[in-house]
C-alpha cells in the first residue's frame, strides 16, 4: 500500500511510445506514393507508353483534388472514432494500387489507380495521421513528433533508392509490386494491430501523467494546456486563414519541384543516380530536420519556426537552379533536406499548438482540402511550363516568391487566445 505522503509514480512504460512507433512505421513506407518516389517512376513509363509527362502527372494531380474532398469527410471521422481503421483503410488501398499497376498497360488504368492512390495520401492519411501524436502527448509534444516523423524520412530515403534498384534490376512493374506489398506488411499490419485513439481510452493522461494525480499542480497545467477549439471557433481568427494559406503556398513549391527533381537534374546532364542520390540524400536529412524542429518547438514558438524554415525552403530552390554538378545536387539535397523535413513536422505542430487536439481532426481536415488543391497544382504546373518552355527553370523561380510569401504569412499569424472557459482535456 502505497504511503498518503508520497507523490504517485509514474507508469513503467507509456502506451504512447507505442503509437510513436506504429506512426513512424506507417509514414516510413507510406512515403511510396509521394512525388520523390513517383518521380523515379515517370521517365520509365511514360517512355514506355509514349505518355506526355502532363499526362503522368494529371493522374496525379487529379487524385490530390479529389482528396479535398476525403480530407473534409476523415476530419469529423477522426474526431469521433480515432485514425486507427481510417488509416488502415488508406494504407490497404495504397498497397493494393501499387500491386495493381504492375498489370498496367493504359493510361485511364493509371488515372484510375493513382486517383485512388492520392486522394487516400492527401485526404486520408495527411489528416488522420496528423492527430497521433497530439492525441497523446502535450508537455512533450515536440519531442514524440519529432520521433514519429523519422519514418517519412527514412522512408522517401531508403525507397527511392530501393526502388531505383528494382527499376534497373528488372522494371517499374517488379517496383510497383515490392512497394505494394511493403506498404501493407509495414504500414497497414501494425496499425490495425497496435494503434489507438487516446491515452483517454486506457485509463491515461497525456504524457503518461499519473492518472490519480488530477489533483496535483501538474495534472491542473496539463488541463489548462489541454484547452481545444472547435472548427467554428478557430474560423472567428485570423490565424488559421494565414496559416492555411501560409502552408498551401509551400505545399505548392513542395509537390512541384519533388515530382520533377529527378527530370529536371538529369536534363542538366546528371546521371541518373547522382539524381536518385540527391533525394536520398534530401531525404534523410530530413530526418535530422524534423527531429531539431520537434525540440526546437519546446524551446521557441512555433510561429517563428515556420516563418523561418519557409525561408529556408525558398532558399533552398535558389540553389537548386545553381545545380548542374553532382556536388551542388549533393548540396542541395542537405540544405533542401533540413529546411523540408522541419517544414511538415513544424505545420503539424502548429495547428495542434494553435487549437488543441480535441478537434484537431476536422480543422486539419478543412486546412488539406485547400492544400491538397496546390498540392495537385504544383506539379501539373511545373510538367505545363516545361511541356511550353522546355524548362523548368521559370517555374522554380515561381516556387522561390511562393515561399517568401508563406514565411511572411506563417511570422504575421498570432495564435489564438483559448479563453479560461473553453473545453478542457
């Protein structure tokens, strides 16, 4: 029997380090339907087929529109239910569309699969997956979703690479099964198994605080700190019209440059792999980006953060036009890797900051339904001006400006006072 004098323990283990793991193990090899990925894909099937590099990316930026709509419904879904059987549903149908377009052999069957594909990426799992780590943590939220997003990185690092290799070994269709197979062992298995909505549910507290301590002085900040808007709520400020529009402008630049990374660096006179290396390279110093902003947001505001890091970015796309040797793309992908990798750790934290996680899944859910817009226009954009140009360099100019008005946008919004009286945790 425990003595009246002494301060309740902490649990051994946290379940929430569980939900760490499980949402780094579904980012790491979810990150197959994303454009560093994709864009290994486009040179050897529209070569194959004969199809316009606007052809291929329509297909894409068509299942981003499409997952604006998703996004809208998963927010008020997630809400209520938790993430855990809408991202296993996403990771399943993912998998299956990638194993499926190893039969392939027209162009609406590749519309019809990556409009599936995308708008499951961009309607389902940006959103759901948005609410993990937040759900369980508030005093150490950086730090768990720094943690958490290694997999992306580690991921889009590793299975260009891997999939590079398949497509020189034996072709994109070998490729596209692998990663679909992969997708569902690694992403859709222990999220189904090992995943849940809140440490609420467990008989938890966020942080893995003592559940009989809601009396002491801790337990009384955490409910403070755990104050949440609703999505009416946060639309009466300024903030979330900023910092949606703020995110949608990187976003744009984002999609754009990372689907035609690869074209664009080989029209250079790049190898292949110097290219493919770059976004390796890109990539897993993302990690090293998104772990710093997870402890530099419990240390700075977050506000500053983002307005920073998408300087950074614009940056980033100065060098990149620089780059017509291998070590100026080796370059390019360290500064680009740190200054991206912070970026979507560093958004994901500012809602949850801004608005508390009780409802955090339908403001996410109306904030991608209008980035999954510039998402979509990116890189149809960027594959237009080079079918018109002959370049990219024009567009990338674009993305540069685009950036410099999200950082402006992103440092001028203020976040919301959640008054004494809102929702506690």
């Amino acid at each position: 029997m425990r003595r009246p004098d002494k301060p309740p323990g902490k649990p051994r283990f946290f379940y929430g380090w569980v939900v760490v793991a499980v949402a780094a193990l579904g980012t790491f090899s979810s990150s197959t339907e994303t454009f560093p990925v994709l864009s290994i894909f486009l040179k050897p099937i529209t070569e194959e087929f004969g199809w316009t590099r606007a052809e291929f990316t329509g297909a894409i930026s068509l299942g981003g529109l499409v997952g604006s709509g998703a996004a809208l419904a998963t927010g008020p879904v997630v809400d209520r239910f938790g993430p855990r059987w809408a991202l296993t549903f996403a990771y399943t149908l993912i998998g299956v569309t990638f194993v499926l377009m190893y039969f392939m052999s027209e162009l609406w069957h590749l519309y019809g699969l990556q409009i599936f594909a995308r708008s499951m990426n961009t309607g389902v799992l940006s959103v759901a997956s948005a609410v993990i780590v937040p759900n369980w943590f508030i005093a150490k939220r950086g730090k768990a979703t720094a943690l958490a997003g290694l997999g992306f990185p580690a991921g889009a690092s590793l299975i260009p690479l891997f999939i590079a290799f398949m497509v020189a070994a034996y072709s994109w269709r070998e490729a596209s099964l692998g990663a679909g197979i992969m997708i569902l062992v690694v992403s859709a298995v222990p999220t189904a198994l090992l995943l849940r909505r809140r440490p609420e549910d467990m008989g938890l507290l966020p942080d893995g605080a003592p559940p009989e301590s809601a009396s002491d002085t801790p337990a009384r900040d955490l409910r403070v700190a755990d104050r949440s808007l609703r999505l009416r709520e946060a639309a009466r400020h300024p903030a979330l019209y900023l910092l949606i529009i703020a995110v949608s402008l990187w976003w744009f630049g984002r999609t754009g440059v990372m689907l035609h990374a690869v074209p664009y660096m080989t029209d250079t006179g790049l190898s292949d792999a110097v290219a493919v290396g770059a976004l390796a390279v890109h990539s897993a110093i993302g990690a090293l980006g998104a772990f710093a902003a997870g402890f530099l947001r419990d240390r700075f505001s977050v506000r500053y953060l983002i307005a920073i890091d998408f300087l950074m970015n614009g940056l980033a796309f100065v060098l990149l036009l620089a780059v017509d040797t291998p070590l100026l793309a080796m370059a390019w992908g360290v500064f680009y890797g740190l200054a991206q990798g912070a970026s979507v750790t560093l958004q994901r934290l500012a809602f949850a900051d801004y608005y508390g996680r009780r409802h955090l899944g339908s403001i996410e859910g109306v904030a991608r339904a209008f980035t999954n817009v510039t998402q979509a226009a990116g890189p149809l954009v960027a594959a237009l001006a080079f079918d018109v140009t002959g370049s990219y360099r024009l567009i990338f100019v674009v993305f540069v400006v685009s950036n410099v008005v999200a950082a402006v946008l992103a440092g001028a919004a203020k976040p919301p006072e959640i008054p004494e009286e809102g929702e506690a945790g």
